[in-house]
C-alpha cells in the first residue's frame, strides 16, 4: 500500500488527497439516497418534488425563467417561483434530462450535490486556514453534524435550506482568499456566485448568509488582513447582488401583491416563541432512533463531538489573550506559528459568531427576536444550528492545528475523525420509505392538493395573490376535470356563456392561453386564472382592461359582440424588466472585474498532504465504513430500534385513550412538571391511528382549572405536521407542543387536557372506555404546578382589550379587561377576563363583581366571587402580583337574558361596596356587549 501511496505523491499531477477523503464523506454522509430509491412523502421532500416538477412543465413549454406555476392551487396558477428561491429546482430539471433520471432523481441528485458542496467547502476553508488535516475534521464536522446529515435532508426533507447552507464552507472560502490576497479572479468569482447561489436558494439562509460573510469582511479589514483587498470584498458583495436582481428586486417591489401569511400570531406553528432550545438540548448527544415512528423523534442539537472539538480552540484564544495583554503576540509558542496573527484573527470571529448563534437559540434572546424588525420571519430559532455547525467546524479545524507537530499528530487527527464518524452514528440511519414515489403529473399535484390541503405546495398559501386571499376558494370540477383528459387545460368559466356563444382553445402554453371567441352579445369572460401582476389580456391584439372577480380573484375581461381572437399572457411587469437589467448590468460588471483584478499577492499553491496523513486519515475512514457495513448494519437492534405497531417505546409515560375507534393515544412525554407562569410548558403525544381515516382531525392541549377555563392552549390543525389522512396503520405520529401559559395565571395545580376535534365537522371525537362506552371527549393526561413568574408581566403583555388603572382601598387594581368578542349568539356564553394587580401582600377585598347594565342603567345580572373562579382569592396575594382572572357566563335557557345591547362594569366589595380612589361610586364601566337571538 506504501508503495502505491508513494507513486501516487510522485506523480506529478496528483490531486489534493485531502478534498478527495473530503468528497469520500460527503459519499457516506449521503449513502441513504443512493442506496434506496424514491424518496419520503412524510417530509417537506414532497412539496420540493411538485414544485421541481412543476417548473419542469413550464420548462419544457418553452419559458426559460418560471415566475407563475400554471398548474398549482387547483389549476388557478400560483406565483410561488416570483418568491421562493428556485436554484435548487433548476438543478433538479438539468440532472432529470440525464438517461435514466426522472424529477425524483433529480431531487435526490440536489441532495446529493449538497453533501458534496458541504464536504468540499468545509474542508478548502479549514485548509486555508490551519492546513490538511484541520480541513478534513472541518469537513467531517460540518458534514456529519445532525442538522447536516440528517434533519434538514431526512426529518424536515427541506432541499432549498440543505442546498443553500452547504454552499456557505464555499462562499466563506472564496471570500477569505479573496480578502487575504491569496486569490485572484477564480476567488473573486467564486465569493460573487457561491453568495448569489446561496440567495438563489433560499431566502432566508441567503440573508443570514449575506449579513455573516460582510460581518467577516469587516472584521478582516478593521482587524488586519483584508484592508488591501477591501474594494474588491465589496466589489463582490455588488455583484452578488445584481446577479440576481432578477429574482429580488420584484420580490420586495410585488410584496404587497400576495399575503406572504409566513408569521403566525402568538402561539401558532410558526410563532418563533415556540422553538427556541435550552441549551441542554443543543449540548445533547444525538439519541437512538425509534423507526416505528412515521418520522423519528430526534432533537435539534449541535453534536456532540462538534462542540467538543471546539473547546481547544477556546482554550487557545483564551490563552492566546493573556499572552497579548501581557506583551506576548498571538504567535507564542504553543499557540499560533509565527505570523499566523490574520488566522488567530478568522478563528476568533468564527467562535464569536457560533456563540451569538447560541444565544439566538435560547431563550433568553426573546428580547431580540421581538424587538429587531424582520427577525420573527425566520420562525424558527433552531435554523441557526447549521451556520453555527459551520462556525463550530472552523474551530475544530483550529483545534487540530493545535497538536503538537510530530508522529502523534497524525494519529491524534485520525482519532478525532474517527470520534466525529463514530458519534454521528444514530443520525445515519433515516427511516426507510417507499420506494414508489408516485406520479408528479399536473394532475397528480391537483389531486394531492385537493386530499391533503397543501395548497400551491405551501402548508399557509403564503404566496396567495392577495384578491384571491378574501375568500376560501374551493377546486372548480370542470378545470380539475380537463386536467384528466388529453389536449389543453380548459380554464373557461363556460357556465357563464351566453346563448350561441362559442370559445374555442385555439393554443396554450404555460404562459399564455389563445382563444376564438363569438358572441351574439357582449359579455364578460370569466376565466379561472388567479389575478397576479403581469396578466394581460388582448382582444383582437388590442389590449383590454382586466376586472379582478371576488372574491375568488379570477381574470374577467368584457367581451364585445361578434368574433374575436383571445390572447391571455403572463408578462414581465416594470420591476421584472428593471430586475433583468440590473442582472445584465451585473453580468456585464462581472466579466470586467474577473478581467481587470490583480494577480494574488500570496503563494497561492495550498499545503501538501503528505503520505503518513494520507495513510492514517483514509484509514480512519475505510475502518469507520468496514465496521458501519459489516457489523453495525445489520443489526437492527443496535443504534435503532423499531417499537411494534400500536405501541411508542420512546413514551415517557404510558396511557392508552381510545379516541371514536379511530385513534389512539399511547403514551406522553411531560419533561418538567412545574412552570412558572408565562413560561412554556413542553408535552409529547404518541398517536395511533387504528383505522384509515376519512378526513383530517385537529388536537388541542390544554392547561386548565377547572376544564373550561383555559390557562393556555394549543390547536393543531395537523397533528405532529402530518394530516391523519396519511397516517400508517403500523407507526405512531409523534406530536410536540409549547404550550404557554398565559402571563398573569395564579400559582397552583393544574390539569393538562387533550381532545381530538374534527377539522371541519365542528364536533370532537368521543374518547371510548375498556368496554367500549362513551366517557367523554378528551383525558386529562397530567396535572403540573404553576409557579410564580420570574418577573411580573407589563400590561402590553397581557393582551388587554382596554387598559385602565382602576384602584380600589382593598389594596387591589383594576389594570384592564380582555373580551373574547363583542357580540354573542343565545344560547352560548360569553368570556371575559379581568387583570389586576396587588397593591399590598394580602389586600382586604374580598369579592369581585361583573356586572350587566341595560340600556336604561338598571341591573340586569351580577355575576360574584372570588378572582380566578374562587381558587385564588385576593386575601392570598403578594404585593406587585398581576393576576389573570378569567370569567364563562353561560346562558343556555330563554329567560337567562334579553337580546341586546348591555354595559357592563366590576364593583369590589369587602365589609361594604369599595368605590375606586376618585370615583363617586363603586362601579368602573368597562364596556359593552351585544346579544343576538338565535332566529
């Protein structure tokens, strides 16, 4: 083997050894997809399917730069590809005209395209920086990460996000040759298209990507290095940006043309308040997987050994500091070689940015998240963990440059490799799925919108033309209808036609639509085409004016009497145009700059692999592969394990609820006990589908006392994201909430409850006995303590309807009231909460009083107690203490109250009425309330 090794280093154009063990584990870290066909249709890989397929339609009917998808959200076209990076669909499209590749192919060939990109990059900025050897653990680390390796590509299936964060090692290499003059044109070149590419992606990571790499330009020219180099740093960053104006510039300037519905209210799925980790989970190892799951349970975290490796690379700065303050350089001994001030530099912002990324993360960085304008668009805090996994491996990289220089350091680099291929093991084993992936035809797409509610291939129809977001809008038979038979798609409203009219489908494209039309009479053609900047109608090569039909949105233009030819086309709009100008421009600039940039100013030849690290580092990686194949593999039962159907061994506790003979509830994880108010309580539920299902049911959890007084709440339309329509029959769905509760809620015990409502029925599903008999409809799975805040809430926390400062001589203030809503329908109840604050430790008042008043001023209804249904009274709260006290009138008989209008207003009372400090009497009006009889 020696000898091979040797004729292979005396060869005179032997490739760099490091980059190939390099593209050798981005080959392992993606063997699921090349070692099983198809791919998920549990995961977002679905929806990057259809869409990948559907800009292939477009493709092939000539329209070289998709805006408009004709064929998604029931066939009224959606204009997703104007605001959704779609890079990573048109490199699906090139590899699906390969022989033997189809779009699903394709996909996966994007996927595996990434691994390559992360692998290679990650090592070319380790070596870079720290040499070989550093970049081949940069490599591994950031590859093999579990964000990387399996929960972008496996558990969440998200292919822009996976493509766009493995471009990042690339981008951050060709900046810093650019900026430390050891690269000329091809790093100038490779920092303006890797930026672009990432941006091309996915929007998001491209911005999180832009912000970090100007962070690096600027640390690297106000801290040494990279001043000569600045002009062309921004040069690049230009360039970037003009490149793809084509795609950004009508997304900013056509925003108000869709509802871009991406950020949730408070305690919604995509509410950042939500997501944040404790750090204990970030520091986590990656657990075993339970594969009877319909998609495993596994944690976002760093890794175990890519955080581990980071450490010495802290320990070196810190040591590093010491010896500057004290006079002694960063290139002491022991530390950094001599004249490497510009990498102890780089790896010291590397560090710094991972730790920032850290703090995002917790949730401690609430502040920020709802302070900084544009940050809540990111929705979820853990998509920080990628750029972090990549700051994180640049410190790895540091680490290992810091063994001492010897015999040992080759083998301490193979251990460490070996450590990072060795921890990743439980998240190399994704869940297998099927191999048939099913049809992505227009009509397939059509078909699978209509079962599953994902409509335009988004889960919130984020991008939804706003005329046609007034109203819910339903498939129309007819259209879905043509899409079943050859020949052109038939978007005619014919309904509406008048007598002896007549339209005919004269050519279609994807773009546009030719019709012939007679009509004895004028009127108004109704096509089912959403509305979105760009359509033009031509009447006889006349443009005409397009009404905007709702509250569907359609196209409708009014058609003269007589014969006519029909022209419908989707065109460029004024910021398109400008867009595609700035990119020419760009594209023009670019060419010149590459021309005109100065040779490197540094030996631009990299360090060599020598042949001891050749030999120790590849066998590291053969020995991880021989044993993973032959041993670990086999074996099931070892780093996986697969719970039998109709049973959730990853349960933290066991409970067994037959919900209508449909579903099942297994078990629960309830981590913590005990919350404080305002703070977030986690639960798990383990579900079984015990029959198909018909039609898609919602789970609420709720935190209540009694049962009918919410004291937080979630509702999830799909539980565990995934409709009940599609749940197997031979794994659980297991389901995660963050449930908050309500700022203001008195300490005490309270139950957690857990039901199973239709979505659309307006009903819950019975939960069922051993015997088979009704006993409700929902369980109480736990109870948990509610503990005193940290901190008192502000009033503009408590999401009051109308504040006031009503204080009374009990030693209690009336801060403000909440009302569920204004108008209420008999029978039914009426909600409405009352905040109030302790003025003193245990204040004299004794009750609280909602009272009606008519129209007149008489009383109609008083309704007394104790705050927080009795279970709180006031002679037990401490001064400063916000209380939330919530109230349910229900008025279920015919005499309970008249229709109409009523005040209302609370009185408090002690020995006697207590009237408020400057008031004349003991009643505070609040507001008003309708109620409407049932007809």
């Amino acid at each position: 083997m020696y000898r091979v090794l040797r004729f292979l280093q005396r060869w005179r154009y032997r490739p760099d050894w490091g980059l190939c063990l390099a593209m050798a584990l981005a080959l392992v870290a993606a063997a699921p997809f090349f070692t099983r066909p198809g791919l998920p249709r549990q995961t977002d890989a679905e929806l990057h399917v259809y869409r990948a397929a559907e800009l292939g339609h477009a493709l092939r009917s000539g329209v070289l730069y998709a805006r408009w998808a004709p064929d998604l959200y029931y066939g009224y076209g959606y204009p997703i590809f104007n605001y959704y990076a779609p890079l990573t669909y048109y490199l699906a499209n090139v590899f699906d005209l390969l022989p033997g590749v189809d779009i699903v192919g394709g996909v996966k060939a994007v996927f595996v395209l990434g691994f390559l990109a992360a692998s290679a990059g990650a090592y070319l900025l380790g070596r870079e920086l720290f040499g070989p050897a550093p970049g081949v653990i940069a490599a591994a680390s950031f590859t093999f990460a579990p964000y990387i390796v399996f929960i972008d590509p496996h558990a969440r299936g998200d292919l822009a996000e996976h493509f766009a964060i493995c471009l990042m090692p690339l981008s951050f290499y060709a900046f810093h040759r650019l900026l430390s003059g050891a690269g000329g044109r091809w790093a100038f070149l490779g920092g303006v298209l890797s930026l672009a590419a990432i941006v091309f992606s996915h929007n998001l990571l491209g911005l999180v990507a832009g912000m970090l790499l100007l962070g690096y330009w600027l640390w690297l020219v106000l801290l040494g290095g990279g001043r000569a180099r600045a002009g062309w740093g921004l040069l690049a960053f230009t360039l970037a940006a003009m490149l793809i104006a084509f795609f950004w510039l009508p997304f900013l300037l056509e925003r108000g043309a869709i509802k871009l519905d991406v950020v949730d209210s408070e305690g919604g799925h995509f509410d950042f308040h939500n997501h944040f980790l404790t750090l204990g989970e970030l520091l986590a190892p990656s657990p075993v997987l339970d594969l009877g799951a319909t998609a495993p349970r596994f944690p976002y975290n760093l890794g175990l050994a890519q955080w581990l490796l980071a450490l010495p690379a802290i320990a070196a700065i810190a040591l590093a500091m010491r010896r500057v303050l004290r006079g002694r350089g960063p290139g002491g001994k022991g530390i950094l070689r001599q004249g490497d001030c510009f990498l102890f530099r780089s790896l010291c912002f590397f560090l710094s940015v991972a730790l920032v990324f850290v703090f995002l993360m917790l949730p401690v960085s609430t502040i920020i998240w709802e302070r900084v304008p544009g940050m809540r668009y990111f929705q979820f805090p853990w998509r920080f963990i990628a750029p972090a996994n990549l700051m994180l491996a640049v410190c790895a990289a540091g680490g290992v440059f810091l063994l001492q220089v010897g015999r040992w350091r080759q083998r301490g680099a193979a251990a460490i490799l070996l450590a990072v291929l060795l921890f990743s093991l439980p998240a190399l084993y994704p869940p297998m799925w099927s191999p048939d992936f099913g049809g992505v035809s227009p009509q397939d797409i059509i078909a699978w919108e209509e079962k599953y509610h994902a409509l335009g291939t988004t889960s919130t129809g984020d991008f939804l033309p706003v005329e046609a977001a007034l109203a819910p809008v339903r498939p129309m038979p007819s259209l879905v209808e043509s899409y079943a038979h050859p020949g052109p798609v038939d978007r005619v409203n014919r309904a509406v036609l008048p007598d002896r009219a007549t339209v005919e489908i004269v050519d279609q494209r994807a773009f546009y639509d030719r019709f012939s039309v007679y009509t004895p009479k004028e009127f108004v053609f109704r096509l089912y085409i959403f509305y979105f900047p760009g359509w033009r109608v031509y009447i006889d090569g006349q443009e005409a004016e397009i009404d905007v039909a709702g509250p569907e949105g359609f196209i409708t233009v009014v058609m003269p009497e007589g014969a006519h030819d029909v022209l419908v086309r989707f065109e460029d709009t004024p910021p398109r145009t400008a867009g595609w100008i700035i990119s020419a421009v760009g594209l023009a600039g670019l060419v010149i700059a590459v021309i005109r940039i100065p040779c490197p100013i540094l030996d631009d030849r990299p360090a060599t692999f020598n042949l001891r690290l050749l030999f120790w580092l590849g066998g590291a990686l053969a020995l991880f592969v021989l044993v993973k194949g032959a041993v670990i593999d086999p074996r099931d039962g070892w780093l996986r394990y697969t719970s039998p159907p109709g049973q959730a061994r990853a349960a933290q506790h066991e409970l067994r609820a037959n919900f209508g003979g449909q579903i099942e509830l297994l078990g629960y994880d309830l981590p913590k006990s005990r919350v404080r108010s305002g703070e977030t309580l986690s639960l798990v539920l383990y579900w079984h589908a015990l029959a198909p299902m018909g039609e898609n049911y919602q789970t609420f959890v709720h935190v209540a006392r009694p049962l009918y007084i919410l004291w937080g709440q979630v509702d999830r339309p799909n539980p565990g994201d995934f409709p009940t329509t599609r749940w197997p029959l031979d794994k659980y769905v297991w389901d995660a909430y963050e449930v908050r509760i309500l700022p203001g809620t008195p300490p005490g015990e309270y139950v957690v409850n857990v039901g199973i409502p239709s979505w659309g029925g307006g009903y819950r599903l019975p939960r069922y006995d051993e015997g088979g008999q009704v006993v409700g409809d929902s369980i109480v799975v736990s109870t948990v303590e509610v503990l005193p805040p940290r901190r008192q809430p502000t009033p503009a926390e408590l999401g009051m309807t109308e504040e006031m400062m009503a204080a009374f001589p009990g030693g209690v203030t009336l801060l403000g009231y909440a009302q569920a809503c204004e108008q209420v329908t008999l029978p039914g109840e009426w909600r409405v909460t009352l905040f109030w604050r302790a003025d003193r430790d245990m204040p004299s008042a004794r009750i609280r009083e909602l009272v009606l008043l008519d129209a007149e001023g008489q009383e109609v209804k008083r309704f007394s107690g104790a705050p927080a249904e009795g279970t709180y009274p006031f002679e037990v709260w401490r001064s400063g203490e916000v209380v939330r006290d919530p109230l349910r009138l229900v008025f279920t008989e015919p005499g309970d109250i008249e229709a109409g209008v009523y005040r209302f207003g609370v009185a408090v009372g002690a020995e006697s009425p207590l009237a408020p400090d400057g008031a004349t009497e003991a009643f505070v009006s609040l507001g008003t309330v309708e109620f409407v009889a049932t007809e």
